[in-house]
C-alpha cells in the first residue's frame, strides 16, 4: 500500500476522503497485520517522509497496540504477542532508532510507540533490555534532541507500567532523571522532560523516599526547579510536588519552610495553589481517618502535621490578593489564578477551621465597600469560601451582619460578577448556616431577591434555584420531607405560588445554558417533595401545567430538525418526567384524576423514543412511580405497557435502560402484586437472560436478582415452575468469590450477595402465601452460602442484617424440619456478629428474630 497518500488522505478535510482512506488502513491491518506495522514504521522512520505524514504513521502504530478502554486492551496485546520474535524486534529497533530524529514530531511519537510495546512486553518478561537502552541513550550528551525523546519516552513508560515491573531499575531510571531536571542542565527542554518523567516515576521509587539523603536530593531538585526561568519547568516542578504531597505526606515537614507563590505568570500560580489545596485535601483525609480510628480506639495511621495552619500567615495574604485579580474576558470555563485560589480558600477554611475566620474578616470588610468591582466580588468569594469549616458559634455573628448587605447586593449592585459571587455565596449560607437566618428578620427579603435573581444570568439563576432549595428543604417542620402526612403549614408556604410563578419561565427557556433550566425543574421537584398541606393546591396545578407541557412537546417531536432539537427535546421530557415523579411520590391521592392522561403521554413517549436512553431511563422511572401510587388499579395499563418493558429488559447495549426496566419490574410487582402472574414468565426469563448474559453491564446484575425476588413476593405460589431455574443461577452467581485487591470487584460481589439474601427472603414469603415445602429442599445449601459469607472478615454490614433475617424466617417458616441446621454454633456467632457494639438497628434486630427462632425450636 502507498501508506503516505493513505496517511494524507486520512487526515483530509473531505469526509469522503478520510472515510474511505481510513477504510483501507483499517483494512491493511486486518488483513495483513505485520506488514501493516512494518509499512507504519518505515513511514516513520522516514526522514524525508513530512513530519505531519510520520506522526500519522507514529499514531496509527501506538493505537494498533493501545487501546482507549481496558477492556479492549487485552485483544490487541495477544495480537502483538503473537508475531513472532524476529517480527516484534526490527519493530522496536526502528521505534528507538527515531527516538533520535531532528524532527521533533517524529521523535515525540516514536516515544508514545516505546511505551505502548513496553506496556504489552514489560509485564511478560520480554524485552528486558529496554531501560538499559533508554538510560544509555539519556546520557548521550551529543544529541539533545535524543535525550528530550528519551526522558519523554521513560516518563510514558513509567506511566503505563505497574511499579513492580519497573522496581529492579528504579535506582538508575531515577538517578538518571533527576541528573536531567538538575538546575545545572544547560537545555530547558531536557529540564522539562526530565521533570515530567520524574512525575511520572513517582510511584515506584518509595523506596528511595524512604531514604532521608536520597530524599533530600530529589526534593531539591524539584524545588530549585520550582525557581526556574523557564515557566515549563516550573509548572512542572510543581506537578512533582503536588504528586509527592499526595504520596509522601509524612515526609514533607523538613521541606514546608516557606510558602511556594513567587510567579504571578498563570501557569506556574495556578500549580503553586494546587500544591496548598493538596495539602488540604491530605490533612483533611487524615483528620477524618483520625476521628474514624478514635471511634474504633485504634491509633491513626497517620498523622497530620498541619502544615497549612502553620503556613497560613505566609499562603493567606497570597490567596486573598489573587482573588483580586479576576479577568474579565475570561471564559466560563476557564480555570483562572483567582477561581483556584478561592477554591483553596474553601480547603483551607475546612482544614483549619476557626484560625482562618479573623485574618480574612479585615479582607471582606474593607473589599466590600471598594468601588472597584474586582474588590467587592473578591471579598464576597472570600466570605463565600469560608462559610464551611469555622464553626456555627464563630461564623453566626458575621453572617447575621453580612445578610442583609449581601440581599441588598444581588438585588443593586450594578456589576454582574458581583451579582453571581453574591447569589453563590447566599446559596452557601442556606445550605450551611441557615440556622442563624431569622425567618421573622430576613426571609421575606432574601426569598424577594432570589425570586428577581431568577431573572439573571444562567450561572445566577443556578446560585439562585440552590439557595431556594435549600430554603425550602431547611425550614420544613416536619423532618420527613418525604412522607406523605404533609404538615399543615411552612416558612416558605406563603412564597410558594411566587417563587412557581417565577420559575416557569425559566424553565421553559429554549436552551439550558449553565444547566439553568434543569435548575429549575430541580428547585419545583424539590418544592413538590417539601410541600406543606396549604400548597398542594398549588402543586397540583402545576402538576397539571407540566402534563400539558409534556403534551406540548410530544406534539412538537415530528417537526425536530437535527441533533440539538432532539437533545433540547430529550432534556425537557427528562425533567418534566423528574417533576412528576416527585408529585406522585407526594401525593398519591392527587395523582389519581391524571393518571390515565400521564399514562398516555407516558406510553407515547416510549413508542416514540425507543432509541434514546436518558428519555426511557425517566420514562420507566416515571411509569414505576406511577404504579406505586395506584397499586392494582395499575394492571388496567400492563398490557399497553408490557411490550415496552420487555423491549427495555433486553437493552443490553444501553445498560441504563435495562437497569431502569429492572427498577420498574419491581416497583410494578410491589404495586399490583398476584395480577403480575399472567406477565411473569417473559419477566422472568428476562431476567435470568440479564444474570446469564456477559454482554450487559454487571451492575445491572444485583437489581435483577432483587427483582427477582419482588416478583416472586408478588405472585407467591404462581413462582414455583420457576424455582429450580432461579435457584441455580442464583447458586452461580453466589459463588463469585470476593477480591482482597480489586475493591471495585469486592464491592459488586457484597451487593450480589445482599440481592442474593433479599431473593431468597422474596422467594420463601411469597412462597409461605400456600405451600413453602419446595423451598426447603434449598435451605441447606443456603444456609452453607450464608456461612462461608459471613466468616469472612470484610462482609458487610447489610449482608449480615439480611442473612440473620433468613435465618429468623427458616426457622420461623419450617421448625423442626430446619432445626438441625440453623441450631449451629456459626449461627450463634452470626448472631454475636448481629448484636455487637456499633451492629445497625437492622442487625441487631434481626439478630433478635433469629435468636426468638432458635429458642422456640430448642423447646
């Protein structure tokens, strides 16, 4: 193949250009792999091949041997092994061999190439000359541009590799690299290579950490870096310490005299800030392990040196000036010196709590009154910022002073960043002092001046709909929000049509700049939950809005044009789907007169949107609700609806739709109960196909074992035909064995065994309806499952819960016929397990029943 007209061609502004260049390459790979790979090589090795052309050949070969995701990684690494030896070698050699080029593109992607062959081959023992060549090659002092590609080539290399297959050759990659990023060396490009390539080693060279004269030396190092005349190395002389702050805290003392600012360039200040936020992030995680480990009476495993309480004399004066400088074209998106600062300001006052109040109170005082707006926005993010950390007692007095100046701000003051750092801080103070607001003194103001910031900009109006959430959420009197018995009155009840009145428009906006619209649907579904008995009235018309709302727009859907219609679209029916959900889940009375009319919109939607995933997750979500409030009256929609449901359980591409069909089945099963019997067994094969299939996503597996088990509840007797079937997938799916290594897996199996207990509760309940008996021939089996998982020492606290609650139902269900199993000293020390100190009111609940079961049995 002409690899350089196919390389330029794919890189070609002419779609059907590239499509089909791209075509032919992926057809070259598939067809003849190796001479694709030599093809790509040669191309890049290429010195009078033009640079754009050789980086598409470097590119081309990385991505044929890494993949974007880990779980296609494993395919293409075969694929690579599986060349023979004298296939891979003149491969590799051309990688190292343009390591060198003059031209830096190539070069650069030659690096990228090294540490995609090194992460297949490294781990499996081959090429194990590899470091020796690279390290041989970062001293060649000759060839700078050979030592740049080199130090970025072990930096990548450090990166994709686990530490102990590097760990042999730490002392040299290190002693190298840091040779590299010393202030005597003369290039600044190696310098910053160097720097980025002993980020990126951090990991696995503990071991010299651990060494106070090793330590030392990298450590000044990295700092002298941080003085650099050359922004590059200083931005990443800061990354290193960063990254060291986050490793080797406990090391850190010696080497935290002074505060690290000196470069007002963006760059190097924004790094100089995040080092003192991880500083924060660090001394707060060990103070929260601390106060877990007293709970517990065991010794910290750390402890905090509090270095940024010791520093706040030095980094304080700092982080207040840069607040002040703001700028005013930069976009929203941009993370500016002033915006990291504040965000420092908030670790800071988390960490050290009260100590930050009085040298930042002078700051707001006199900003607040500056005629500059850059003084005044700054002095209302610093009080903003502090709000969280300082306790309620020292913080009180100064808000109960500042609120009124802050009302009278978002409401007049005549710039508009002052306006939004304003309503955010306000949104601050509902959310964390509220107790100090004085309904009586201040909420009749602040409600009036969020209620006009709603007509602000995107990003005042999001600050606004928080504060107004919070308002409401706060000074509800009763402590339930949830609960169907609304009490008689709020605060916030005479504000309610208002504040409705207000938000409408804001939700029917044409875009959802900032998410401000979605905003709005949030603070009226989170208004619909706290309502008092005096608004419902008004919830139910604007119940009766929305569904007209969603009629709208289902009516509107023919004439969407392009992807942003459609999306605008999905996003509305997904919010007004939220709303609803909360009207239901607050009243179910008021439902009833809508519901075949929510039904109908429901069912159109499905039937028109069956390819977008966010509007069915909503949709099914809302139909779940919907069953729930009217519990069997819901069957009379079961035939309309079931065909959608079973189409949705079958969405494996789309593990969210599934996940949310799941949901549904259950809801559906607690609502109508025996009525689901007619449908169960396409449910039910349904869900076995989810716990069978290695497609869906596995999270979506424990919902379908609960699920199983509400429907056998449900239809109680009717579940026998399917009982064998249930219980032996159930039997595989319980013996997935925990990882003491992979917490993400040690997680799901913990939640597959909780649903594993919860099904089998569903089952044996529904089952004592009529007849237990074919039941029992399980309970040996089960109670051998229950066993092994509740020896284990990281079991958790649900699962013991549930499985003394199974216990307590055999026992109570089948008596004597049990009696020889569950009288066991396990069970006895399962029950131990239940009542300990620190045991949930669940477990110790539990542990009672099944104890009562015990006792009645030894009768």
């Amino acid at each position: 193949m002409d690899a350089a007209t196919l390389l330029t061609n794919a890189l070609s502004e002419d779609a059907n250009t590239r499509n089909t260049a791209q075509q032919q390459l992926e057809a070259a790979e598939r067809d003849n792999f190796p001479a694709y790979l030599h093809t790509l090589a040669n191309e890049l090795a290429n010195e009078q091949a033009q640079p754009h052309i050789r980086n598409a050949a470097g590119l081309a070969f990385k991505n044929a041997l890494s993949a974007r995701d880990v779980v296609n990684q494993p395919a293409l690494s075969d694929r690579w092994m599986a060349l023979p030896e004298d296939v891979r070698t003149p491969l590799k050699h051309t990688l190292l061999q343009t390591l060198g080029s003059p031209v830096h593109k190539a070069a650069f992607v030659s690096a990228q190439g090294v540490a995609a062959v090194a992460a297949i081959e490294l781990p499996r023992g081959q090429w194990p000359e590899l470091i020796g060549q690279l390290l041989e090659f970062v001293g060649n002092q000759e060839n700078t541009g050979l030592r740049i590609a080199t130090l970025q080539a072990v930096g990548y290399v450090c990166e994709v590799i686990q530490p102990q297959y590097l760990s042999a050759r730490s002392n040299e990659i290190l002693t190298a690299v840091v040779q590299g990023a010393r202030k005597e060396e003369p290039s600044t490009d190696v310098q910053a290579a160097a720097i980025h390539a002993l980020y990126n080693s951090l990991e696995f060279i503990r071991d010299n950490f651990e060494r106070e004269g090793e330590r030392n030396y990298i450590m000044q190092v990295v700092c002298e870096a941080t003085q650099s005349p050359s922004s590059t190395v200083q931005v990443g002389a800061f990354e290193c310490l960063v990254r060291i702050m986050s490793l080797y805290y406990e090391h850190m003392e010696f080497y935290m005299e002074r505060a690290l600012f000196g470069n007002p360039e963006e760059p190097v200040a924004l790094q100089a800030i995040e080092f003192w936020s991880t500083v924060c992030e660090e001394e707060i995680e060990i103070a929260i392990e601390a106060q877990e480990a007293l709970q517990y009476g065991e010794e910290p495993a750390l402890e905090s040196k509090h270095f940024a309480k010791a520093a706040l004399p030095e980094i304080l004066p700092v982080l207040l000036e840069l607040l002040t400088q703001q700028d005013e074209d930069a976009d929203e998106d941009e993370w500016t010196k002033s915006m990291a600062a504040a965000a420092c300001l908030e670790l800071l006052a988390r960490n050290v709590g009260d100590a930050i109040v009085q040298p930042v109170v002078p700051f707001v005082e006199a900003g607040i009154r500056r005629p500059d707006w850059q003084g005044r926005e700054a002095a209302v993010m610093a009080f903003g910022s502090i709000l969280d950390g300082p306790s309620s007692q020292t913080l009180a007095p100064l808000v109960s002073q500042a609120l009124s100046t802050l009302i009278g701000m978002l409401q007049g003051d005549s710039d508009l960043h002052v306006r939004d750092s304003v309503a955010w801080t306000l949104s601050r103070i509902t959310e964390l002092m509220l107790d100090v607001v004085d309904p009586s003194m201040h909420l009749q103001n602040l409600v009036t001046a969020l209620v006009l910031g709603l007509q602000g900009t995107p990003r005042i109006i999001n600050s606004c709909c928080a504060a107004l959430s919070n308002l409401v959420t706060h000074l509800l009197p009763d402590a339930d929000i949830v609960s169907e018995d609304a009490p008689p009155t709020s605060p916030m009840s005479p504000y309610y049509e208002g504040i409705f009145k207000a938000l409408m428009p804001v939700s029917e906006r044409p875009n959802n700049d900032n998410n401000c619209r979605a905003a709005a649907y949030q603070t009226m579904a989170t208004y619909i939950t706290c309502s008092a008995a005096d608004t419902l009235p008004i919830v139910d018309q604007v119940a009766a809005a929305m569904l007209a709302r969603q009629e709208s727009l289902i009516g509107m859907e023919n004439q969407l044009v392009g992807m942003d219609d459609r999306q605008n679209w999905n996003d509305m029916q997904i919010s007004i789907c939220a709303l609803l959900q909360s009207f239901i889940h607050k009243s179910p009375a008021l439902v009833m007169p809508y519901a075949d009319r929510l039904m109908t919109n429901l069912l159109t939607i499905l039937s028109s949107s069956g390819k977008h995933a966010g509007v069915l997750e909503d949709v099914l979500a809302t139909v779940g609700a919907v069953s729930g409030a009217l519990e069997g009256g819901f069957v009379k929609y079961m035939e309309a609806f079931s065909p959608f449901l079973f189409q949705a359980l079958g969405s494996y591409d789309d593990y969210q739709v599934a996940q949310a069909a799941v949901y549904c089945v259950s809801d559906i099963s607690r609502a109508i109960g025996e009525q689901l019997t007619p449908f169960a067994e396409r449910i039910m094969v349904a869900l076995i196909d989810i716990l069978r299939s290695p497609a869906i996503q596995r999270q979506v597996k424990p919902t379908a074992i609960t699920a199983i088990g509400e429907v056998a509840l449900a239809i109680g007797p009717a579940f026998v035909p399917y009982l064998e079937t249930t219980m032996g997938i159930l039997s595989q799916a319980g013996s997935t064995a925990a990882s003491t290594t992979d917490l993400a897996l040690n997680e799901f199996v913990w939640t597959m065994r909780e649903a594993i207990v919860d099904a089998f509760i569903g089952i044996m309940n529904g089952l004592k309806a009529g007849d237990p008996t074919p039941f029992l021939q399980y309970v040996p089996g089960i109670l051998g499952f229950l066993r092994t998982c509740l020896a284990e020492e990281d079991r958790t606290e649900e699962f013991v819960g549930a499985a003394l609650g199974l216990i307590g139902d055999f026992g109570d269900t089948y008596k004597q016929a049990v009696r020889d199993d569950i009288c066991q000293e396990w069970v006895q020390q399962a029950i131990s397990i239940g009542r300990q100190r620190g045991a949930s009111r669940s477990s110790r609940t539990n542990a009672a029943y099944a104890q009562k079961a015990i006792k009645e049995l030894s009768k």
